[in-house]
C-alpha cells in the first residue's frame, strides 16, 4: 500500500508516496468511501509530494473522477484539494480536476504546491 490515510475530522489527508498507480488512486478512494466517517467530510487533502514513482497515465485521470462524480450524489459538498510538486503530478491533478468539473461534480477542487496552502484553502 502506497499510501496512509489520517482522519482528522470534519477532513481526511492522504499521504502517497514510493511508487502510485491507478490502482493505488482507487485502493485509496474505495478506503475512504467505505468508511462511515466520510459522510461527514468536509475536506480532503491528497498529498502527493513524497511519491518517488508515477504510473498512472493522463488518460486513466477519468476513473477517480467518474467514481468521485457517483460518490458526489451521497457526499454533495467537500473540499478536495491536492498537492504536487512534480510537473507530471501536477499535470495529474489538472486533469482529474478537468474531468471532474466536466462532469459537473459539485466539490470545489485545487491544486497546491505545498500542504500549507491546501490547509488554508480547506480551513485546516
């Protein structure tokens, strides 16, 4: 497992890091929605600075944000911010962000260069 999960009501931060997939993405997603405290979230704050190695592609940016759209429909209003400092990462999260907004997902999302700017962001 590339990643730790730290509830910190009413937000969640998830930390990546060594090598993530898609698969680690959606591992993570399925935790998270699985857990009867997501109901209450307000935020979430994905941490990507300490991933050493990416494999997920541009074009698999569309599967979290088509599982997050019908998550959406349970959980309407949460902050998801995300921090990369990686070009590739950032270009990641740009994406989902862009997929997500498309499908019209009522969250609000960002995009930071440094977990003090995505705390400020969610209220943290």
């Amino acid at each position: 497992m590339s990643y730790q999960l730290n509830w910190k009501m009413p937000g969640l931060y998830i930390n990546y890091f060594n090598t993530i997939s898609i698969s680690t993405i959606c591992n993570a997603s399925i935790e998270v929605f699985g857990d009867s405290r997501s109901d209450h979230l307000q935020y979430i704050i994905s941490d990507f600075s300490d991933v050493d190695k990416n494999d997920v592609h541009e074009t698999q940016t569309d599967i979290p944000a088509i599982v997050d759209k019908a998550i959406s429909i349970r959980i309407n209003k949460i902050k998801m911010a995300f921090v990369a400092k990686d070009d590739l990462l950032k270009t990641l999260c740009t994406k989902y962000i862009d997929h997500s907004v498309s499908l019209e997902n009522p969250w609000e999302f960002q995009l930071f260069d440094t977990i003090d700017e995505a705390r400020q962001w969610v209220g943290a």
